[in-house]
C-alpha cells in the first residue's frame, strides 16, 4: 500500500465519532491558541503602560533664581500628568509607600523637597545635583520595574537638558557680558596708553625739573647756610646794638631831665639868640665884601664886646649875683658874643688867607641862618620836642631790643632751615633719582599698556557676543551635545512583530508533539505486513505534515487579519513555514518513534533546548556558553533568523541558510524513521511488555 493511503488511512480513524472529530479540530487550532493567545496577550505591552497604576509624589518647595522661581517638581509633575507613560496618581510619600507594599502602585517617583534648589544651585558657588527618587517593588511586577528605568531615564534626561539649559544660557549671557565689559576694558586700556604717552611727557619734565630742582636746591642749602653764618653776626651784633641804645637811652634820659626845665624856661632866649644869629648870618652873607675890609676892626671890636659882656656877666651874675632875671640873657649874649668873637676870628683867619673860600662860607652862613631860623622857629617847641626825641630814643631802644629777639629767633631758624635744606637737597636728588626711573618705568608700561590694548582689542573680537537666538540655539546643543539617532533598517512595530519569530516556531512545535500523542508515529498496519521502511515513515509523516499546514494557514490568518501582524514577505513567510512544520512533524516522528513513550519526554527535552539557545528574545552571546555552544545545532535557531527577515525585512540570506538546514533535519529525521520503522518490524519482548508506557 501507498504511503498516501497508509496517511489517508490513519486520519480517517478521526472521522469515526464526534470525540475523534474534536480532537482533530482541536488538534489544527492548538497553535493558534497556544502562538497566536500567547503573542495577543503582549502585543504591545508599551502602548498600554498608561493603564499601569502608578504614584507621584511631589515634595518640591521650589528656589529662587535669577530672573524668577523654579519649580522643577511642578513643571516634570504637570508634563508626567499629561504624558501617557503611566497611570499617574498623586499622593504623599506616606500613600505611595504603602501603595508600592501592598500592590496598589508597581512604583514611585518622589521629587524631593529641594529638588529645585539643588537645579538652581548650579550657578551659585556650591553645585549639587537633583535626585528623582525612583520606589520598586519586583514582588509586584518584574517587567515594570524594568520599564520603568527606561521611562525615568528620559524624564530625568530631559530635566537636566532643561537644568543645563538654564545654566548655559546663563553663561552665553555672562559671555556677552564678558564681551561688552572687554570692550569697554579695551577703551579704557587705550585710554591708559595714551594717558601713558602724556605722563611719559610729564617723567621727563618732572626728571628736567628736578634736575633744576636739585641744582637750586644745592644753591638754596648753601644760600641758607650763609644766611645762618650771617644771621649769628646779626644776632651778635643787634645784641650790641640792644645794649648801645640801651646805654643812650639811659644817658639821653638823664640829660633830658636836666636840660629840659632849661628849655622849658629860656626857650624864648634861646629864640633871640638864634634870630641873632640868623640876623648875624644874613648880614655878614650880605657884608661879605665890606667883612673882608672890616674883618680886622670888626674882629677887634666882637672880641672887645665879648670880653665887655663877660665882664658884665662875671661882674653881674657870678661875682655879684643880682637877684634880678637878666643873668640868663646875659649869659646867653656872653655866649652869643663869645661865638660871635670866633666867628669873627675865622672870618678874619679866612680874609686874611689867600687861599681861602668866600663861596664856601657864603654857603656855610646859609646853612647857619637856616639853622638859627629853624632854632628860632622851634624854641618855643624844644621841650616838647626834647621829650618826643626821649620817646623815640625809647622806642628805639625797644625796637633795638626787638630785632635782637628776632635775630635770635632767625638764627635758630635758620638754623633749622639750614637742616631742612640739606635734607630738602638730599630729598630732591632721591626724586631726581626716582624720577628717572619712573620714566624708564613708564616707558616700560607704555609698551606694556599699547600690549594690554591690542590684546583686549583682539579679544573682544574672540569672545562670543550671543543674541538670543543665538543663545537658545547654542544652548540646546551644549546642553544636549549628543542625541541618539537612533534608526532601524528594519523596525517592528511592535513587541508582539518582534517576538513572532520566535512564538510562531514554538506554536507549530507543540503543534506536532500533540500530534503525534494522537497519531501513530509508525503505522502498525504496515509494519505487520512487512512495508518498506521509508513507506512506513513517509506515511507516518504526511498526515501530521498536512496538519502542519493547515496549522500554519489558521495561525497565520489569525495573526494578519486579527491581531495585525504585518509581513515584508507574506508569501515566503507562508512558505518557509509549511518548511518549518514539515521538518518539526519529521524531527518529532523520529523521537517517538525511536524511543517510544521517552521520545514524549525528548520531544519537550529538545523543544526547551531550542527555546533558550535560539536566541528570539535576548541576543544568545548573553547566555551562559552552554546555550551559545548548543546555538548552532538546533533548528529552531535558523527558524527564528529567517521569520525576522521575511517579517520585518532584511537580506534574505538567512532565510536560504534557514531552508537548506531546515531541509537536512527532514531528510535527515526521515531517515532516522525510516531505520527505527525497520528496527520496529522485528517484535521483541521489549516492544510488546514496554517498561514505560504514555
């Protein structure tokens, strides 16, 4: 018999009652709903984490900052309320501690109260940074705990992008300010360097006026040294002049007090002989010619009066005093009278002498009449003016006493003075000395300051000034400088098109081991009638096969046109799966059919085998090594690689690899069959009492 019929023989035992019927029914839908159940159970688990019951919990008292207040936790609070990321609920720290304990909340986010002032603090002088308190509990869940890393890693990625934001922006603007302030630092050191160039002017009058300064000063020094030297002789000899007007002042006075009672009585006798003299004057003056002929009679006859009025005197006044009041005038006319004697005496000498000067005595009686009339006019006045001589001769003598003083106290100043000179001298060549230094020294830093000029001049033009788009643009970079961007060549959609790949093949597995716990894996009919070995494996293969298909076309509906899985390449999709279900049908009919009731137990063996080696949900190299050494051998690890290509797209290389390895396991596990079919023709004690039995 046909393999064909040997197949069509076997099924149709499930047309024989209602109880087969279902169990072949239930037999095509048991993939369906083991993958199809399996993957619509977490289709897309992240576009639903908005049902995920979640606490908030803001603490944050907001900080003052410049310009504002920030309010971090309400500003991350309101855009967490907004978002669809979680089931927000807001409550206290106390509410969502016990929530994450009993289950009520998967997780907490806590912001503390100084979460804003720690933002803030990064422009003050003590930077700290911002803690989001992130709560778990993987008794609850797992899988969210895990999500939940990746959500606060964003939200905290975006709070401190908007921190360093704030503090950049912060910085472009003290730039700016930097760049003004350098401006104006530029200006003023051009100022400076010009207000160099006139001090630079300025040193070297000062050093050509010092050394004026210096040779005056050496002048000044030696001048007040003479004038010291000079005011020691005025000192000394105003202190001579203090004792002589001393010395007149006391004989002056006492020869005032004595001559003046005289000049208070005989003033108008003393006015009669003086207007005598004048008289006496005048004629001779004008008798000059007729003195020189009676010079000689004249001098004779003053002599003779002279001698008379002496006489008189002596007779009158000294020998015989009369107690009458004509004594003072004869003693004055005695006098007078004397006088006249010898000035008619010169007269006579002068006449007499060839040689002599008539000009010159005509010149002297002028001088004698003015006197006597000045005599004359002031007799009545020689008293009082006797006493205003005392006075001025006492003024005199206190002045004199005075300037002694005073030339004591000039000495000692000068004295003074002469130190200070010196000191002056030497103080004046320090200054010279310094002068000329400052001048070399500013000529230094009129070099240095046209340097400094140009440096801020060229560093105006290298520091930043931002406007600010400019400061908003630089800030987004600088406080986000690296973004990932990310791209997929192939992307899923979801998470249930990612792991398709790998529940598809898992699905159709069970499939087949179901399979054949309902279908024999070898024919018993045609191993009694002595069948060829491969018929009786090929006919053992073909119904579950066919299965298979049917399997594949039902899940694969399923999973299109209900749950939406999309496909790059349906059609090789379809077609590298009837592939898969051919050769899973072939490797489970092997391992039952080899070893019987065992082979149930290797079929799962090697169905777990597969599941954590073929790398469909974590990459395989982070496995333990047993699993990576295993990796390559197992079918199911091309399986996977294959679906994710013609599901999502790729070079379908992996796709032929996946087909010839998945055509080897066929061939090879048919082959394998058809050898334990040959071996099951021979009956032994062991086939017929099995030691275990399923």
């Amino acid at each position: 018999m046909r393999a064909p019929k040997l197949a069509a023989l076997e099924l149709k035992r499930f047309g024989r009652g209602r109880m087969p019927r279902a169990a072949l029914v239930a037999l095509l839908l048991l993939p369906l709903l083991y993958g199809a159940l399996y993957l619509w159970s977490f289709w897309d688990p992240y576009g639903r984490l908005d049902r995920v019951p979640v606490a908030l919990v803001n603490n944050d008292k907001g900080a003052p900052a410049e310009g504002g207040r920030v309010t971090a936790g309400d500003e991350i609070a309101g855009r967490l309320l907004d978002s669809k990321a979680f089931d927000w609920h807001e409550v206290t720290s106390a509410e969502a501690d016990r929530g994450v304990e009993d289950g009520t909340y998967y997780l907490s986010l806590t912001m503390p109260s100084d979460f804003s002032a720690r933002i803030a603090s990064s422009g003050g002088d003590s930077p700290e940074t911002g803690a989001l308190q992130v709560r778990t509990n993987d008794a609850n869940n797992y899988i969210v705990g895990q999500i939940s890393r990746t959500v606060f890693s964003e939200v905290r990625t975006a709070a401190s992008t908007k921190a360093s934001r704030g503090f950049l922006d912060r910085i472009f603007i003290n730039f700016s300010d930097l760049h003004d302030a350098t401006a104006k630092a530029a200006k003023g050191a051009g100022d400076l360097k010009t207000g160099i160039s006139e001090a630079k002017k300025g040193s070297k009058a000062l050093a050509g006026g010092l050394k004026d300064a210096k040779a005056g000063s050496g002048k000044l020094s030696g001048g007040i040294a003479e004038l010291d030297k000079g005011a020691g002789e005025l000192e000394t000899g105003s202190r001579k002049v203090a004792a002589g007007t001393q010395e007149l002042a006391g004989k002056v006075g006492k020869a005032a007090a004595d001559v003046r009672p005289f000049l208070r009585d005989n003033g108008k006798a003393v006015g009669d002989t003086a207007r005598l003299v004048s008289d006496s004057s005048r004629a001779v003056r004008d008798n000059l010619d007729l003195l020189v002929e009676a010079a000689p009679t004249a001098s004779a006859a003053a002599h003779t009066a002279s001698d008379d009025l002496a006489e008189v005197y002596r007779n009158r006044c000294e020998e015989q005093p009369l107690p009458d009041a004509t004594c003072p005038e004869l003693k004055r006319a005695r006098t007078a009278a004397a006088d006249v004697a010898a000035v008619s005496d010169d007269v006579r000498a002068l006449v007499g002498d060839p040689d002599g000067n008539l000009k010159n005595l005509r010149s002297q009686l002028a001088t004698l009449q003015k006197q006597a009339d000045a005599l004359a006019k002031r007799s009545p006045h020689l008293d009082t003016d006797l006493e205003s001589a005392v006075k001025k001769i006492n003024a005199l003598n206190t002045g004199a006493h005075k300037v002694a003083e005073g030339a004591d106290t000039l000495h000692t100043g000068l004295g003074t003075a002469r130190t200070g000179a010196a000191d002056l001298d030497g103080g004046v060549k320090k200054l010279r000395t310094g002068a000329t230094q400052l001048d070399g020294g500013l000529h230094r830093l009129g070099d240095g300051s046209a340097t400094l000029a140009k440096g801020l001049h060229d560093g105006v033009g290298k520091i930043p000034d931002y406007d600010e788009d400019d400061r908003d643009a630089r800030t987004g970079v600088m406080a986000d400088p690296v973004r990932l961007a990310s791209s997929s060549l192939h992307a899923a959609p979801n998470y249930g098109t990612g792991f398709a790949p790998y529940f598809i093949p898992l699905s159709l597995w069970v499939g087949a081991m179901v399979a054949y716990m309902l279908i024999q894996p070898l024919n018993r009919r045609a191993l009694s009638a002595g069948a060829p070995a491969w018929r009786i494996a090929f006919a053992g293969w073909l119904p579950v096969a066919g299965i298979g298909l049917l399997q594949v076309g039902a899940l694969m509906a399923v999973l299109h046109w209900r749950i939406g899985l999309q496909m790059t390449h349906a059609a090789g999709t379809l077609a590298f799966l009837a592939l898969v279900t051919c050769c899973f049908a072939a490797i489970v009919q092997w391992l039952n059919a080899r070893f019987g009731a065992a082979g149930r137990i290797l079929v799962l063996a090697v169905l777990m085998l597969q599941l954590t080696s073929a790398g469909g949900t974590y990459p395989v190299q982070t496995s333990p090594d047993f699993f990576g050494a295993i990796h390559p051998y197992l079918p199911m690890t091309y399986v996977v690689d294959g679906l994710r290509r013609l599901i999502t797209g790729g070079g379908l290389g992996p796709v032929w690899q996946g087909g010839a390895v998945l055509l080897a396991f066929t061939a090879g596990a048919l082959a394998l069959t058809a050898l334990a079919a040959r071996r099951k023709q021979v009956w032994t004690l062991d086939r017929l009492h099995p030691e275990l039995s399923l």
